[in-house]
C-alpha cells in the first residue's frame, strides 16, 4: 500500500512539473530492502530464541535429573558399603521426594539391624569358642586327675616311706589338684 501511493505521489509531482527529491525515488527501494531484512532478522531472532530455550530445557533438565538420581546414586554407594563389610553405615535422608526419604531412612534401618546382627554373631562366636576351650579345659583336668589320684593312692599303699617324704608328695599332689580345680572353674 505505501509503494503504490508513493508511486501515486511521484507520478503526480512529476505532472505538476516539480522534480521529486532523491530521497523520495530512492524510497520503495529501501522499504523493499528493508522488509525483506526486517523479515529475516525476526527469522534469525526467532531461531536464536528457539536455540536458546532448548539450551535452557536442556540445562533444566539436566540439573533436575541429577537432583533425582542424587539418592538412588547414594542408595548405591551405601549398598557398596555394605557389601564391603562396612554395616552400620547412615546415609542423609534429605531427599526431594518422599518416597526417595523413605527409602532411605529404611536403608539405614536395615544397615543398623544388620551391624546388632553382626555384634550378636561376634559375641555367639566368641560363646562358642569359651565353650569349646571349657569343654577342652574339662577333658584335660579329667586326664591328669587320673594319674594323680593313681599317684596317690599308690603312695598310700608303700610300705615303710618316710612320713615326712610321704606329706611332702601328698601336699604337692593337693596343690596340683587345687591348680586343676582353678582351671576347671576358669
């Protein structure tokens, strides 16, 4: 519409005999030109505000999968743990779902029922191995008893010993008794 009316303008001020300014002739080839830029740089425009939001998506997107993988990543480092010997281990429960906080919270329940059952099993073992070191304690005390009492009862029987030889041999064998009983008892 412009071009035709300065069109309309030029042919008129060309009847009335007036030469138009260099300007005027010169102005439906600049807003030719300049449509055709104006057309392109708001193409270009648009095109670098698309590259720019998708950048920015992508950023976002990144930023908040890693905010949500961040307790499943530590989830697995705590398992890691676990599975190293390391029970008892606590993780953060600060997590952005709920869901997330609740698992978590049950990983470091089951950590620490898992180290009170490592304790129990330690201290079992160690029962166990007292155990057996009274049962060995108890068969050695029985073996050397035997030959004692034997000792004894032989010293008993020899005729015409020295009493005073006699009581010494008797005192030791008592003592090595009384050892015996300490150790049973231990």
């Amino acid at each position: 519409d412009l071009n035709l009316q300065l069109e309309q303008t030029l042919s008129e001020l060309k009847q009335q005999g007036e030469a138009p300014q260099h300007w005027v002739s010169q102005f439906r080839l600049k807003t030719t030109g300049s449509s055709q830029q104006l057309i392109s740089q708001y193409l270009s425009y648009q095109l670098l505000a698309l590259a720019m939001t998708t950048a920015l998506a992508l950023l976002l997107l990144l930023w908040f999968g890693s905010r949500l993988l961040q307790p499943l990543q530590q989830l697995a480092r705590g398992f890691r743990a676990l599975a190293q010997g390391q029970a008892g281990i606590q993780l953060g429960t600060d997590a952005p779902l709920a869901e997330y906080r609740l698992a978590l919270q049950q990983f470091n329940q089951a950590s620490t029922e898992l180290a009170a059952l490592q304790q129990q099993k330690a201290e079992l073992t160690r029962q166990q191995q007292l155990v057996e070191l009274g049962e060995v304690s108890r068969g050695l005390v029985h073996a050397l008893r035997n030959p004692i009492h034997t000792m004894a009862l032989a010293l008993e029987q020899l005729p015409g010993s020295d009493p005073a030889l006699q009581q010494l041999i008797e005192q030791k064998m008592q003592h090595i008794n009384r050892t015996l009983t300490t150790l049973l008892t231990l």
